[in-house]
C-alpha cells in the first residue's frame, strides 16, 4: 500500500487532478515554481548519482534555458511547447561544453570550474538582461515588457501547474530509462573505475559528453518553464550561489530517485514561502538547509528520500 501511494502514476494523478484544488492561488505559483527546480534538480542528480560529478553551474544552465524561451517567444510564433524543447536543447548544447573539463578533473577541482562558469554566466545576465520583447539579438528594450506567450491548453495559473506537473514526470521518465538502459550501466562502470570501463570498450568522453548533456537537458526545460511561470526573468535570480544551494537540496532530497528531486525542489521554493506566511524570515531556511545536508553526509547518504524508502520498506514488512 505504501509503495503505491508513492508510484510515479500515483502521485501523477494526484499532483494534475487534486492537488490544484487544494492550493490558493499564491500557493499554485510557489508550488509551479518547485516543481520546475525539482526538474532542475533532477539534472544534478544525473552528474552526481550516476558518475559522481559535481556540477555547481545548474542553474546558470536554467538560466541559459529561459533566455533562449523568451528570445523564442517574442521573436517568432513557434508553439510553447517547441519553444521549452528547444530550449532545453539549447541548454544541453551549453552542458555537453561543460563536460570538457569532467575529462580530466572531478571532485572539487570540476566543482570549482562549474562555479566559475556559473560566476561567468552571471556577469553575462547581468550586463545583457533577459529578453523583454525589444529588437535585436538580445530583445531588451526599455519599456515594458511585453506579454509571454503560454501554452493554449494552459492559459492559467492552475492550467500552467498541470502542463509543468506533465512535463516534469515526462522528464523523470527519460531520466528512468537511461538508468536501467545502456547509459546507465556504462555510467556505473565508468563511476566504478574508468580504467576499468575503458578495458571494456565503454567511450568514457561520449558516456561523460552525454550525461552533462542530459543535465543541461532539464535545466533547460525548467528555465523554460520558469519562463513562462513568471512571465520574465530576471538575471538577480540566477546567482552562482544559488548553484550551490541547489546542489545541497539535491543532496538533501537525495540523488537516486525521482522523489529526491521532488524534495529539493519543494525545500527550494516551498520551505521559503511557508516561513514567510508565517511571518519568518525564509534566511532561516538556509539555517535548516545547513543542519539537513551535514544531516546527509553524516548518516543519510541517499538523502531523505532513501530514508523515507526505508520506512516504507519496513512498513511493508510489518
């Protein structure tokens, strides 16, 4: 019964036919927006849980993401939802770039080099700002910005929830295969030892190449649909630091499973929110995600959603 309730169909069902019934309006924007970064966060989880690889510039990449869906969005008529592919493809390409210093560095040395890329990407945004609807490659005129496009089936709040619930388990789904498929078992032998993998014929750089790709992936798909969540973005909510926090709540939710990047996703965005409805400053929840990853590293490895497994685990024994 546990593992049930906890079935990717399951909660499917329940997150696009219930849940936007039991959610205010404030609340439907807060939650679209955790689920875009659990999509994000899925796309750490890939580099982490697959290879152990440390990549601090997600976010730059979702960034990267939403730029390219409003430059689409106020320059051509493509549909939304070729815009978000193609977004996302985009933001891959970025990824699969990425992946060039993983060929000889991991551990802190690439951690560093993705955060210096994400610091990169900030000063970009910074200086050239996000689409706005102006003439140019970079459509940032002064006045307002003009109206964002959305998807014809999801002309609200509640609707665009639905269409971002959809996307996001598509994306789990993709993510699901390549595990238990060929990229996944030669992911596990290059983890194990790449000498190892080498000796048997697996293409270490491609399999490497192919899972940044594969992050970037998601991270693309989410700033897509974070643009059209918040109609514009801005380059203040893509800080190399925030690549950080990201990382930590992919930790924190844990990196094996999709209900890992569910839970960062809703520590991201959701946790904030509930402190300031009850009039705390959401700063305590950096307090709260400090004390959950040295919780991680010191007696969860696979994060909480490996504990929540093992409860359910037992509960099904009893």
């Amino acid at each position: 019964m546990f593992k049930t309730a906890l079935s990717p169909a399951a909660t499917l069902i329940f997150c696009v036919l219930v849940l936007p019934f039991l959610l205010s309006a404030l609340w439907v924007k807060v939650v679209t927006s955790a689920a875009i970064f659990a999509l994000a966060a899925a796309g750490i989880s890939v580099l982490f849980a697959q290879l152990g690889l440390i990549n601090l510039a997600q976010i730059a990449l979702v960034a990267v993401g939403g730029w390219i869906a409003l430059r689409l969005n106020y320059a051509t008529s493509l549909p939304v939802t070729s815009i978000v592919l193609i977004a996302g493809i985009g933001a891959s390409a970025t990824g699969a770039v990425l992946a060039l210093p993983a060929m000889r560095m991991r551990g802190l040395y690439l951690a560093l080099v993705t955060l210096m890329a994400a610091g990169a990407f900030q000063i970009l945004f910074n200086a050239f700002q996000f689409p706005n609807g102006g003439a140019g490659f970079w459509g940032v005129a002064r006045q307002s910005a003009a109206e964002i496009r959305t998807p014809v089936f999801a002309p609200n709040d509640v609707a665009y929830l639905r269409y971002t619930i959809v996307i996001a388990a598509l994306c789990f789904g993709v993510v699901a295969v390549h595990r238990i498929t060929a990229p996944g078992r030669a992911w596990a032998m290059i983890r194990q030892s790449e000498a190892n993998a080498l000796a048997a014929g697996i293409n270490v750089t491609f399999y490497k190449i192919w899972a940044f790709a594969l992050s970037g992936l998601l991270a693309g798909i989410a700033g897509a649909l974070l643009s059209g969540a918040l109609g514009q973005l801005d380059a203040r909510s893509f800080l190399a630091s925030d690549g950080i926090l990201l990382f930590a709540l992919a930790v924190v939710g844990g990196t094996y499973s999709w209900i890992g990047a569910v839970i960062a996703g809703l520590l991201y965005k959701l946790l904030p929110a509930v402190l300031n409805d009850f009039g705390i400053s959401a700063d305590i929840a950096l307090m709260v995600f400090g004390a959950a990853l040295l919780h991680a590293i010191m007696t969860a490895p696979r994060g909480i959603a490996g504990q929540l497994s093992d409860v359910l685990q037992r509960k099904s024994h009893d």
